[in-house]
C-alpha cells in the first residue's frame, strides 16, 4: 500500500510516483468539479510483451499503460503526497 493506494495502482519513476483515477463521467453539459478519486492498476510496460515502438523505461524514465473507456473521465493524481511527476506523452 502506499498512502489509500494499492502498489499495483501507483506509477513510479526515481523516487516520484503519481496515479491515475477513471471514475465515470458525469452527464449533461457545463462545468463539472473535478470528478472522485477512482484510482486504476496501472501496468510496466516492460513486463509485458508489448508492442516494439512503445517506449520502454530507463535509469530516467518509466512507462505505463492501461485500459480505458469512452464513457470515463481520466484525471493524473499528481497531489503533494506524491511530490511532483511529468506526464510526458499519451497515446491511443
């Protein structure tokens, strides 16, 4: 565990960590708060046999992936407990 988080929910590279949340997204038009905390397992791409042009983590980087879904909101948990993580690239 580490804080409300399961280790398999925390990202983590040089002693930074972050997560990320997917709770669904809310109905209708307008401005919205920002949604709850739903915090998703996040997979090491260099555990998996994943595809070759998916970047792969180093003495500097780390990278991730998960699933996600159309009818959810996707929010970076970058809060003060975590210090401080830059998302560098996203892709579909």
């Amino acid at each position: 565990m580490y804080g409300n988080y399961f280790d398999s929910q925390v990202m983590r590279v040089n002693g930074l960590t972050a997560s990320i949340n997917l709770p669904p997204a809310p109905e209708g038009g307008g401005v919205h708060v920002l949604p709850p905390y739903s915090p998703q397992a996040v997979y090491v791409v260099d555990e998996y046999e994943c595809p070759a042009n998916w970047m792969h983590g180093s003495a500097k980087a780390a990278s991730y992936f998960l699933p996600v879904w159309k009818d959810k909101h996707l929010w970076f948990g970058l809060s003060t407990a975590f210090g401080v993580m830059t998302i560098t690239s996203l892709s579909s």
